[in-house]
C-alpha cells in the first residue's frame, strides 16, 4: 500500500503536515507557468512566517490559509491572485468580504497576514475534535470556540 507524502506527514504531527502541505502548493505553482501570478504569490506567502505557520490549501487558484486541520475547518484568510491587470485582492474565505487589495505580492501576504490573531498558529488538530465518540454537542462548542478566535480580527480588518 502507498500512501501520499501528505499522509505519512501527518503521522509524524501537524508541523510535518503544514511542510508539506506547503511543498505540494509550491509544487502545484511550478507547473503553472501560464499563471506565474499565483507562483509569485505562493512564494511571497511562503516567505512570510506567520502564514508559513498556518495549512495553504487552493481552489481555483485562489490560496487559502487555515490554522487547523480536519474538516469542516474554516479557512483564515485567503488571496486571489492578481490578473490580467486586477490587483491581488485578499479576502475572507469561503466568498466572505473583501479585507483590501494589493499590486505586488508583498503587500498582499502582510495585508493577508495582518489580521490574524497572535494565537492564530497551525498547531492544533481540529480532526481529534471533530472525529472520535464525543457528542454532537462538544463538537459544536468546541467548533465556536475556535471560530471565536479568529472572527474579531477579520471583522475589525474589514471595517
């Protein structure tokens, strides 16, 4: 039986499986050099270390960032990459309100990164609450307070 790179990663804890999560999205950008926007930008969100923290994942090509891993996990934040000619534009995620727009990758990933909060970190596994034989109800409360964490900064970002 094979298993993918990110599977083994996530035997070996959360740290390994942001690793390599981060190179399958690096990974991904290389082989679209039709769209050398979004390479661009996986670099630039590479290179800034509180992103580099949290779990990249893209759809679409827009990049998204969440602090957890499991599903349903609620992305943090998440870019639309610029083209042809519209600026990079960073925005709650799923569909949520525009937080700003940008024209280069710099200012994207520290207007990306600005509104999280300072305990906004891709340490914790939301799948051991999410899974297993506790109830419907301790999922849900556990559930809101994690979104509690991150709700008041994209809210104060987007004023």
């Amino acid at each position: 039986m094979h298993f993918s790179a990110l599977a083994e990663a996530h035997e070996h804890g959360h740290a390994a499986a942001v690793a390599a999560q981060w190179n399958l999205i690096r990974e991904q950008a290389a082989r679209a050099p039709d769209f050398p926007e979004f390479g661009l930008l996986v670099d630039a969100a590479h290179a800034e270390p509180r992103l580099r923290q949290l779990f990249p994942f893209s759809s679409h090509w827009t990049l998204g960032f969440r602090a957890y891993m499991g599903v349903p996990t609620p992305a943090e934040v998440a870019i639309v990459p610029s083209n042809d000619g519209h600026p990079y534009r960073v925005q709650k995620y799923p569909h949520g309100g525009v937080i700003g727009e940008a024209r280069t990758t710099q200012e994207t990933v520290v207007m990306a990164a600005a509104p999280l909060p300072a305990g906004c970190r891709g340490d914790r596994r939301i799948s051991r609450v999410m899974g297993g034989t506790r109830s419907a109800r301790h999922r849900r409360a556990q559930w809101s307070t994690q979104l509690a964490l991150v709700r008041p900064a994209l809210n104060v970002a987007s004023r």
